[in-house]
C-alpha cells in the first residue's frame, strides 16, 4: 500500500476482504495441504478430518479469491493454489510470530534467571 497518497475505500475493502480469506485456520490447513500440489475434495476431507460440506465452503472462499484454480475430472473436483505467493505471505507472518514467540522466550528466562538468584 502506498502511503504517499490517499488509499481509496475500494482499495482497502478489497484487501481487508483478501486477509479474511486467510483469517480462518480450516482455510490455513487446506492450503498447508495444497502445498504439495494438487489434491481432490475427498482427499481434503480425509487429510483435514472434516465433512465434504465444510471443505468445499472452504474451497469455494478461497477460489473466489484467486487464491486457488479447480479443475474438474470426471466427478471429481480438484484444487490447486492458483498464486504462489500466498506460501510467501504466510511465510513472512510465520517469521514474525516466531521472532515475537522467540523473544518472549528470552524475557521468561530472563526473569527465571533473576528470580533463582
């Protein structure tokens, strides 16, 4: 987002409506899943332990985002991660709750430390 000028409300909404899509952790699973390539509905259902019905409503979100591709075979459905960049986006959230996580680690030893003393 560029902050020299004024983001329009449009702008904004879409993007809002872009981390939602990643703001619920089925969502996060699925596409953990996807990370090794393509994979049917019922392949999800088994990996996630959930029902057909909950894994599609899913893929559907997630499809309507741009964020995964379907082709259908038969009577079977299957998804791909249609942009590969969402791997680098949860790649840089990760890092960064693991550097939060890591230094919160270091403030508990600290006062572990202090309180043997």
């Amino acid at each position: 987002m560029n902050t020299g000028e004024p983001v329009s409300v449009e702008v904004v909404q879409q993007v809002a409506e872009y981390f939602s899509v990643l703001s619920e952790p089925m969502r996060l699973r699925i596409l953990n899943l996807l990370r090794e390539g393509e994979k049917c509905v019922q392949e999800l259902v088994d990996a996630t332990q959930t029902s057909q019905a909950n894994v599609s409503k899913h893929l559907k979100v997630m499809l309507q985002a741009g964020i995964l591709s379907r082709r259908t075979e038969g009577t079977s459905a299957y998804y791909r991660v249609a942009d590969e960049l969402i791997f680098e986006l949860c790649g840089l959230v990760c890092d960064r709750i693991a550097c939060r996580i890591e230094e919160q680690a270091k403030h508990f030893r600290n006062f572990s430390l202090t309180a043997r003393q």
